[in-house]
C-alpha cells in the first residue's frame, strides 16, 4: 500500500488508518495523520483525504459523511448540517472486509476522511462547500466515485451503489432511499418490485435479520407498490449515480440508526451478508466481466 506521510507540527492517528491496519485492505488509497487544525498541515493533497479501493465484483459502497480530518485550508461551512455521521466509515470498511470473505472477491469503495465541516460530498456544488479547499475535497471524493461507476458499467454491465449514511430521527430503524425506486429503475426492470422489497432484496435479507426496514413493502396503497418513501429518499449521491441516469447504476442510501453504535460489528456482517445474498441473486448472473485490462482507469 503506498503511502505518502505529510509534515505536520502535530500527528494524530485516524481511525480510519487503524481499520485498514487491522483489517488489511491492500488496494485502497492510504489514510493520512492529520491535525485538528487545517492551518497545520501541508502538502495534503485532497485525495489524500479520500479511501478508495478499486474492486473486482460490481458492488460499490460510498460512505460519504464519516470524516473526522480538517481539511488543510478551509474554514467551517456555514449553512447546511455538519456534524459527522458516526462510525459509518468504519462500517463501510468491516462491510467491504467481510464481501470480501464471503465472495471472494473485493468490492469497490469510496469513503470520505475530510470532514463535513469542509465539505458535504452528498449535496450539489452549490451547497457542498463555501472554499476552494473544501470544492477540491468534494471533487476528489466524486472523481473517485464516479471512476467506480463507469468501470463497473464497462466491465460487468451492471452494478450497486450502497451509499451508506446515519441518522438518528428512527433511531430503531433501517431506512432505504432510491428517490421512491427511480435510483434502480435498472433493478426493477430487470428483477421486478421483489428486487427491491422481496425477501431476497437487500431490505428483505436485513428484515430476516431482525432489523426495522422503512420503508417495509409495499403497504396499503395501491398507488406506492413498493412503499413510499416519506423520511429520507435519497440524497445527491443516489440521485446523481442511480440508474435512471444514462450513465448510472442502481444505487440505494442506507440510512443506518443506532445499529452504528450499540451493535456495529454485527450490524456490518449483517448488511454485508445481506449485499452478498443480493449479489448472488441480482447481479451475479450478469454478463460476465471484462479483464481489468480493458476497463477505463
């Protein structure tokens, strides 16, 4: 793993280099040291402050919001949320670990180090960020991204997006946003409304675990057959890469509840098992894939 360790007066450990210590990712970008200050650092590069991890199967996890570094040169945003959603990028990284142990193969990921303070990869240019330090960030983080999305599509002709965010307004539940299924019209078309909400779906394996799904099928409503979409239905991410774009794949934002800290290591093998299920079921038979050799980089 190639690292590059910039100067700083002062270096604090991130967990994100503990994790991929721990749990041995050799083909991500590296994490970096980094003061609480952006003002002492240098030489911080802004896809240093960006995880990614080139895959081998057509699954790609986006964690977006689980930054904790400053980025060197910018100051606080000052309209829209900034707080950090908790250990979401841990759990993109024990999710990726344990596809990894179940498929046999890697899958791609894309997770933010800087710190929403910065930068808000999940928001429009226009709301992301107030800087040009914080516009570079968020540039990083979507060059990356969007890497993932068209090698995907070049390679294996289909993909998931698992877009993996945190929020505390249904603390008990699991959330699902696909802008009310526009974002895997690709899926539907393909797999029917079971794709999305069946027993075998990514929601239907996390219900069978035991875990509140909002969204949970498709109700009473005739008009909303796969259920409507009422507390989060997906952010710029989903939207901007989701299928119902010509150059998208299906994309869904998990929107995790207090799983992320009472019970993160099970959380994590539990969505990771509920990804692979999908995979097998969904996106395995796809066509198969090119050599890496002929994908875009």
């Amino acid at each position: 793993m190639r690292e590059n360790r910039p100067r700083m007066r002062h270096r604090a450990l991130t967990l994100f280099s503990l994790c991929l210590t721990l749990i041995g990712l050799a083909a991500c970008t590296p994490a970096h040291t980094a003061a609480d200050s952006p003002s002492r650092a240098d030489a911080v590069l802004p896809s240093d402050l960006v995880c990614f991890q080139r895959g081998s199967i057509p699954i790609i996890l986006s964690a977006p919001h689980g930054g904790r570094v400053r980025v060197p040169g910018s100051t606080e945003r000052t309209t829209g949320l900034t707080v950090r959603d908790e250990n979401v990028a841990e759990i993109a990284l024990l999710t990726a670990q344990r596809l990894t142990d179940v498929l046999g193969a890697k899958p791609y990921f894309v997770i933010a180090e800087f710190s929403r303070k910065d930068a808000d990869a999940n928001r429009t240019p226009d709301q992301a960020y107030e800087n040009p330090a914080g516009q570079a960030a968020y540039e990083a983080y979507h060059r990356a991204l969007r890497s993932c999305v068209d090698e995907c599509r070049a390679r294996f002709g289909a993909a998931i997006l698992i877009d993996i965010h945190g929020q505390a307004r249904v603390p008990e539940a699991i959330i699902r946003g696909t802008r009310n299924g526009r974002t895997v019209s690709r899926l539907l078309a393909a797999g029917g409304n079971d794709a999305l909400i069946g027993p075998d779906s990514l929601f239907g394996r996390l219900k069978k675990a035991g875990y509140t799904i909002i969204p949970d099928g498709p109700g009473d409503d005739p008009a909303q057959p796969l259920g409507h979409e009422s507390v989060f239905d997906g952010g710029f991410i989903v939207g901007h890469y989701g299928s119902d774009n010509p150059d998208g794949v299906d994309a869904i934002q998990v929107e995790i509840g207090g799983q992320r800290t009472h019970s993160m290591p099970r959380f994590s093998r539990d969505l990771a098992d509920a990804i692979a299920a999908f995979y097998e079921q969904y996106l395995q038979p796809a066509a198969p894939p090119q050599s890496p050799a002929d994908a875009p980089r």
